[in-house]
C-alpha cells in the first residue's frame, strides 16, 4: 500500500502573503484613521457653529408670547370688548407620541364632547405640530384641579391660564363689533402669503366679522418672545431674555350704549333696523339690526346645533341689515328727488300738478295710483313732500327720465357701498338702463320709470346709504365717509379718526339746499304732514320724510288688504330725518320689515330714539 505524500511548507510564500495582508490592513486603518480625522474636523470647525446652533436647541427655547388684544369702548368710554382670564386644556401634537390615547385618557378625566375633539383635531390638521392647540377652554375649578393633579401622566398635555375675548353687552353690538374665532387654514395660508404669519406665532384667534375684522391688524399687536433654558425633559430652568408683546391698539367707537339699548327696547321682536350718524362728520351713533345674536357663542367654538338655529333662522339674525339689508327706499326719496328737478328746473317752488289719485302715461290705459286713492287736487313741491303726494313724483319722473335720476342719485351715494369700516356691506341697486339690459337683457321703458320715481321697481338700498344721502343734503353737496371707530389709543397716545367730507355735488341755485330742508320739516312740524302725529310734542325741532315700500303686486283696481297678505309680504315702513333742522347733529334711518305704514310705524320709533338722544345729551355739543 502506497503512503501519501507530504508536501514541503513554502515559508517564503507565506511570508509574502503575510507582509500584503499586513500592508492592506495598514492602509485600511489609515484610510479609517484619515476618515475620522476629516469627520472630526467637519464636525468641530466646519460646522462648528450649525451643531452649536442645534445643540443650544435642546437647552436654549424660544417661547413665543402672544399680545393682549385691544379694548373696544363706546363714545363714554364705557367697555364694549374686553379680554377676561380663562383656563384651558392645550396639547402640543409634535409632543404626543399616541393622540388617539391621549384623547381617550383625557376624556375619562373631564368631559370631552364630540364636537370639541373633532375642532381640535381639525385644527392639528391646520397649525404646525409644535403650537400648542386648545382642546377644551372654559375649564372650570374642578377640571382645573383634575388636570393638574393627573398632568404627570400626559407629556405634552398642560392647563394654561389665558386671556379671552368677551362681549359684556352680548347682542347688543354684535353687528358693530362682530367677533373673534379660531384661525382657519385659509386665513393661516392668508397670513403666510402676506408675510404676517410670524406675528401669529402664538395667537390662536382672529376677528371674523365686523370691527374686530376690519381692525384685525390695529387690534391684535405684535407679538413678543422669551429665550429659556430647559432641562432633558423639556422643563423651564430659568429665563435667558425676554422680549414683551406690544399689545393692540384701543379702539374707540361713537357708538353709544343707552342710544343702542333704546333701538334694541323699542324694536323688540320687530325685524329690522335703526342706524344714526352725526352727519357733520360721519360718526356712527347707533347702529342695530333686528334680531341679533350672541357673539360669544363664536368665540370657543359654536356647537352645530346652536350655529344651525341661527343659519336657518327664517328672521335672519346673521344678516346685518344695517349694511346688508337692502329694501326699497320707498318716499324716503322723494327730497333728494325733487332736489334734482330744482336744480334741473324741471319743476320750481311755484310749480303746481293736479292730482286726481292717479298718473297714466300718454297712449296708455295703465293707471299708476297714488297712495290717497282720491288724490291730493292741487300739488307744489312742499305739498307733494309733506303730503308724500306719489302722482307729484311719477310726472316728475317722466320729465327727468331714468338716465338722469340714475346719474344724480348714484352721485349721492345710491348703488354703491358707503366705505364703512366693516367689510358685510352690500350695495344696493340704483337701476339704470345698462343696468336693466346687463341683469335682465331688456330695454328700459317708461313704465320703470314711473315707480322708479317713489323708490320703488327696481331700485334697493341700505339704511346705511339712505343716511348718507340725506347728509349729502344737510352738509349741502357733501358726503360724509359714515365710520364706527373715532379713535386709535395705547398707553400713551390716542389718535382721533375722522375722514374728511368728500365734495359729490354742486348745485346752481343754493336756495334749492333750504327748499328741499324745508319740505322735510314740514312733513313733521305741520298738520298734514306724514310724520307730525309722531313728533307731537318734541322738545326739539325734527325733520324727515316717512316711506311705506310695497313688496306685493296688487291689482290695479284692487284695495290693500294686510290681513289678507302673507305677513312676509306685507308693506316694509320706512323713514329718515334729523335734527335739529337748524343745525342738525343727528340724522337717523329706520327700516321695518313687513311692519306697514312708515308714518304710523317707522316715524314713532325714530322719535324715540330721538327722544332719548336730545334727553340724555349724547352728543356734547347740544
């Protein structure tokens, strides 16, 4: 049998593989060596100051603090919007590992309704996870010490004590002030585009209507920080530096509470509204539309059951009728109509019509009735106003024609917003031929003009814009920018706000200005005017002008039956006057809806609110 061979051991050989396996491995551990010293030296010089940066991060915090809101006062300086302490249930999301936990836990504490955890949980969907977001406000003592003593269990979850929005007056001034909510993903994208988001760092809410929209810049402030020192787990050692918010300007309005309750009282259930202004400047006296609301339903949160009631309301408490309320002006204009046949000549003070009860145009069989189905006989310009003679008026009409009436009127500030510093204004139409072919693609014809000429057909407008164009009258050819705030204050300044008159109109003949006053006065001061019933008695001399708007079409040879017309339906009173006629500090508008007679409804209730204004001395200069 044949052994196996054994083979002789090759040292050198391996002695070769060695010293390469060793000059290899040399060359790795240099090359690691050379990689940790290029690493080392990016960390401590290159990026030496990014990694202190972040390493200062997660000791050194910035804590944004979020500015007072400003006040809100009426004329007297009594306290319209205020901002009262209020505790709060506010998770962080970015330190939450499990929401749906978290949210579970919390809810067995305290009471979490379906609506709340739905807000919040949209509203982590809109802010940035490191804000802290509100789930519950208003918590009371309990909830508060339920919280406190279980916070240890919930990172991320804390009870804050914070300032909130409150409208002392309720629905007072809900239409005026408007109110605040939680910022909205479309106002956050708002903020971003207009470069303002960081101010709102650590604000929650925003102003939605009214003044507290339109102001929502002058109001809010600016926001200040603080730098603080936190531990590992995130916990205040000390404060580094502090940088305060500037809190929001004040705003003062002309607004004045006892004028606002005394529209509120004598309206009572009665749709509609009552808006007054000092027509020498355009500060807003009393501005209340007719159901209103709480505000402060809005400012947590509104369930949907209650925003529901007020969105399908058939009374319309949302709608601001003093701004968006658009009815037809009914007699209301028939001075700033006879205005312009003055200036016009197409009639003078001498010029008389006679008024069988009816107007009918040439070639037609049509009868257009005046509201005294007798008629008036012989009518002048003062007869036609104090009387509110409507036969007067449909000729007047057809002399001056639509494209006049629509030219003149527009220029007294029908059909277009009047610049009040709340953004819910519509307005209004004031017809015209373009208009008619633009809305309907049909012509103008005669016929619209005729009730045109009492404010009827087509034309709407505002309460707002009929206080406006009477002033343009009282101010002779001027036309005030009508502004609920009069003045800007912080702690040290206060800025009055007062937009100048703008010139609109120039007459020929300055004596027309006195003539068409003159008229006004007399529907309230002589026997037979439509208004004189209700100022009996008056302690100061007004003047004005009744209206009764007509919303259903009645046959021509039918009489007007309210109790057999749908009470929606029914006529709209109207009025406006001022006072005093010598020197008027006052000119106010009344619209209600469905409520008759101008001069039996609308005419009393302006009294009253005179009344209380001449009584109580609301404006310092009488």
């Amino acid at each position: 049998m044949l052994k196996k061979r054994v083979a002789i051991q090759d040292f050198a050989a391996e002695a070769r593989l060695f010293n390469r396996r060793a000059v290899v491995a040399m060359l790795i551990v240099v090359v690691l060596f050379c990689l940790i010293i290029f690493n080392q030296y990016q960390l401590q010089v290159v990026s030496y100051q990014d990694y202190q940066t972040r390493s200062e991060g997660n000791r050194i915090k910035v804590v944004p603090m979020a500015p007072n809101r400003g006040l809100i006062y009426d004329r007297s300086g009594i306290l319209l919007a205020e901002n009262k302490p209020v505790f709060s249930l506010e998770l962080v999301p970015e330190q939450i590992k499990d929401m749906t936990a978290t949210l579970t836990s919390l809810s067995e504490l305290i009471e979490l309704s379906p609506e709340q955890t739905e807000s919040f949980l949209k509203q982590v969907k809109a802010q940035r996870r490191f804000n802290s977001i509100a789930l519950k406000e208003q918590l009371n003592d309990t909830e508060v010490a339920i919280l406190a003593a279980n916070q240890h269990r919930f990172p991320g979850v804390t009870v804050e004590a914070r300032l909130s929005r409150h409208y002392p007056f309720g629905d007072l001034f809900t239409h005026a002030l408007g109110y605040i909510g939680k910022i909205n993903t479309r106002e956050l994208q708002q903020l971003d585009a207009d470069g303002e988001a960081a101010n709102y760092a650590a604000s929650r809410d925003i102003g939605k209507i009214g003044l507290e929209r339109f102001y929502q810049r002058e109001l809010h402030g600016t926001m200040g920080y603080q730098e603080v020192e936190v531990n590992n787990r995130g916990r205040l050692i000390r404060v580094l530096r502090s940088v305060p918010a500037v809190s929001g300007q004040n705003i003062h309005l002309g607004l004045d509470v006892g004028l606002q309750l005394t529209a509120q009282q004598v309206l009572k259930a009665q749709r509609g509204a009552i808006v007054a202004m000092d027509p020498r400047d355009g500060a807003i006296l009393a501005f209340y539309s007719n159901p209103s609301y709480d505000p402060n339903l809005f400012v947590h949160g509104i369930s949907s059951a209650n925003y529901s009631a007020l969105l399908n309301s058939r009374d319309r408490p949302l709608i601001n009728r003093v701004t968006q309320g658009t009815y037809p002006p009914a007699s209301t204009i028939k001075p700033h109509l006879a205005l312009l046949g003055l200036e016009t000549n197409t009639i003078t003070p001498a010029t008389k019509i006679w008024d069988p009860g009816y107007f009918m145009l040439p070639n037609s069989d049509h009868r257009f009735r005046d509201h005294l189905r007798w008629g008036h006989g012989w009518v002048d310009v003062y007869t036609a106003i104090m009387k509110s003679c409507d036969t007067f008026f449909y000729e007047l009409g057809i002399k001056l024609g639509v494209d006049r009436i629509s030219d003149y009127m527009s220029k007294m500030g029908f059909g277009e917003k009047t610049g009040i510093d709340i953004l819910e204004e519509s307005s209004g139409i004031m017809p015209s031929r373009g208009w008619k072919r633009a809305r309907h693609n049909q012509p103008w014809y005669p016929g619209d003009t005729v009730p045109l000429s009492i404010g009827q057909s087509y034309w709407t407008t505002t309460p707002l814009q009929l206080i406006v164009a009477t002033s343009v009258i009282l101010n002779q050819g001027k036309l005030p920018t009508p502004h609920l705030v009069t003045a800007f204050s912080d702690d040290k300044n206060k800025t009055e706000h007062a937009p100048a008159l703008q010139p609109v109109i120039e007459v020929v003949k300055e004596s027309n200005w006195q003539i068409v006053m003159d008229t006004m006065h007399r529907t309230v001061k002589e026997l037979g005017g439509t208004a004189h019933r209700a100022f009996i008695g008056a302690s100061y001399d007004a003047a004005g002008k009744t209206g009764t708007a007509q919303l259903a079409a009645i046959a021509q040879d039918a009489k007007y039956d309210a109790e057999a017309i749908d009470e929606r339906l029914r006529d709209n009173a109207m009025y406006i006057g001022y006072a005093p006629y010598d020197n008027p500090s006052i000119v106010i508008a009344v619209a209600l809806e469905n409520a008759g007679g101008g001069g039996s409804n609308a005419a009393p209730i302006a009294r009253q609110m005179l009344d209380y204004y001449f009584a109580a001395g609301v404006n310092s200069d009488e």
